[in-house]
C-alpha cells in the first residue's frame, strides 16, 4: 500500500462509480445533447471513458461558443430521469452508515452538477450522512483543481492531511486529492486503466465499499 494508514478524521468520496451508478442517465441525455447540436452519438463505453470533468470545463471543447446552449439541453434531459435511473453499489448504505457511526465526518466532490448530486442524494435518503456534498460549480474550479476538496475542509473545521482521505475511481480524482493534499484512495472498477494512475498514483485502493469500510474501522 506504500504508506502506513492513519485512521481517517474525514472521508471524501466521489459520487459516480464510487457510490451510485447513473450512467444510463448521463449517456442517455450526452447522446440527445450531441445529436441535437449535429454531432454523432458516442458508444455507452465512450461515455464512460470521457465523462469525468464538468459540464463547464467540457463543453467548450465538445460544442465551442454553443457549449451554454448544449449544457442547457444536457441538465433539461437528464433532470427528466436520474432519480429513477440510480443504481446503489454494493455496500455502500453499509459503508456510509457505518463510517459514520464511527464519528467519521463524510463528504462528496463529484463533477456532477451540484443541484442533481444533492437531488439524488436526498432521494436515496442519504444527506443526514454528509457534512458537505459539493458538486460542479459550487466551488471556484471543479475537479480535478483542488478548490471543491479546500471547500468541504472548511465546512468541515479540518485541514488537509493523511488524516483525510478522498475515494474515487478515475484519475481526476487522484489528481484533485494530490493537489488538495489529501490521501488519494481509490476504489477499484472494470474500467481501471493503472497506466492512467502513473502521474498521480493511489496511495491505497479497495474494490469495493465493504473492503474500505472493513480496513477502517480496524484502523
């Protein structure tokens, strides 16, 4: 694992792959999006390969000076179903429950719009386990700038450290968790690529919410 763990004061967690999955949603309004700005639609893989910066960091380069327009037919579309396309990892109400009954203070830095993050969040029931749930645009910068990390910290009275742990399973994550000075921790997926890892590596990775869940509360 390369380091000897310190017991977390705080857990960060990203939302997509690492929580919940919901990419049925986002492909399905990505590809309405796409066709209706004239381009071709992108295969389910491809949108599970791209789609990690947010919609303001990604769009200019998708659709150029009508990246608003597309954002605006992006959020209409997928405002339209993604509470009833979530799918609960394995684990995880466990995971969430217990770390916080341990007097873990959790948190969430997704790239995903913060009004749906916190609507999903509600809609699963699971708002009374966070202190902080950040999203895109709630911050300064979205990931993987450091700025939505520095954002929960300070509503959560902590400073960075290897006492605070960010999860998450794409390499934005890692690199949003190195620049925040955080302990990258990553949670394993079938699409995990280690040679994306190599600029900011995971210092510790799991498999699933169980495997973290277990290692700290042993800790």
């Amino acid at each position: 694992m390369g380091i000897e763990p310190v017991r977390p004061k705080a857990i960060i967690f990203d939302w997509d792959d690492t929580l919940i999955d919901n990419w049925q949603a986002i492909h399905t309004a990505l590809n309405l999006t796409l066709v209706t700005m004239g381009h071709e639609r992108w295969s389910f893989e491809k949108t599970k390969s791209n789609v990690r910066r947010s919609m303001r960091d990604s769009f200019p380069e998708l659709f150029g000076d009508r990246w608003g327009e597309a954002a605006e037919i992006f959020s209409s579309a997928i405002q339209s179903n993604h509470l009833e396309t979530i799918n609960i990892l394995d684990g995880v109400p466990e995971m969430l429950g217990s770390l916080r009954s341990a007097g873990i203070f959790l948190g969430i830095v997704s790239n995903k719009n913060g009004q749906l993050l916190r609507e999903e969040a509600k809609f699963l029931g699971w708002t009374k386990n966070f202190g902080a749930i950040i999203g895109a645009t709630d911050a300064e910068r979205d990931k993987p700038d450091p700025a939505p990390i520095y954002l929960v910290l300070s509503e959560s009275g902590f400073s960075s450290g290897e006492d605070i742990w960010y999860v998450g399973d794409a390499p934005s994550d890692m690199e949003c968790a190195h620049r925040a000075g955080v302990l990258p921790v990553q949670m394993v997926t079938q699409l995990t690529d280690p040679r994306q890892f190599h600029d900011f590596p995971a210092q510790m990775s799991f498999n699933n919410a169980a495997e973290l869940q277990n290692f700290v509360l042993l800790l």
